[in-house]
C-alpha cells in the first residue's frame, strides 16, 4: 500500500492525538464521531494513504478534539499542496485558532491595544517562548 500523505503535518496530528486520546476513546469511536463508516477511513488517515477530505475537518477536529482551524490548515496544504495552500490562505485569510486568539488578546492587553510594530526584538522575544 502506498503512503503519499505519510510525513504530511495533518497525518502526524491525526497519529499523536490517536494516542494522546488512547483509554479515553478508541480508534472506532473517533471514527464514528467523525462521521466515517467504519475505523478503516481514520486508518488510512492516520496512515498517510489517504489525505483529509476538506468537508471532513470539522467532524474530524471535534472527534480528535482539536482545533479545527489548525486541522483545515493542515488538511488544506495536504490537499493542494503547501505552495497553493499559501496563495488560498493569503487571499481568503489564515484560520485563527481558539490559542492563538487568546495569544493575540494578551499582546493587544500588554500592548494597550497600541497596534505595535513587529521589531526584531520583539519577534526575538515570542521565539525565545518557544525555545527558538
């Protein structure tokens, strides 16, 4: 069997959260939450042999508890492409996450909803968060 979509970012999620969820829901009930006949649709999912169907994401992002817009992201760039990916998301704008709203109010709170400028020192400072 091939894997075409096996190192792809929306298989990787759909692995780790398999697992991360593991005792707390089996692969079948992820399966029939996500609306999928049976447990071999999130299979070949989690595979790599089949890429998500982009109508499939937000039962799927609910079943994997997820956030859907980072699961479209990925579901997106998995389906066309990431060079596409980029061209839909810059004209109809890039889903926002559930965390990074709450990012993005705690820099409008710190920043007195002053608009700031993003410095060098300042995007230096958000990697060094994350450990870049």
């Amino acid at each position: 069997m091939t894997r075409p979509f096996k190192d792809t970012p929306a298989a990787q999620l759909i692995r780790s959260r398999i697992i991360d969820l593991k005792g707390r829901k089996t692969q079948a009930q992820i399966a029939q939450e996500a609306g999928f006949p049976n447990a071999s649709f999130l299979a070949m999912l989690k595979s790599g042999a089949n890429k998500i169907a982009l109508d499939r994401v937000p039962d799927l992002a609910r079943a994997l508890d997820v956030d859907p817009g980072h699961l479209m992201r990925l579901a997106l760039a998995q389906s066309i492409g990431e060079t596409a990916s980029r061209a839909v998301l810059e004209i109809f704008g890039t889903p926002v996450t559930a965390k990074e709203v709450l990012w993005l109010q705690e820099l409008r709170e710190a920043s007195d909803n002053a608009d700031p400028r993003p410095t060098a020192k300042g995007r230096a400072a958000i990697r060094a968060i994350f450990g870049k």
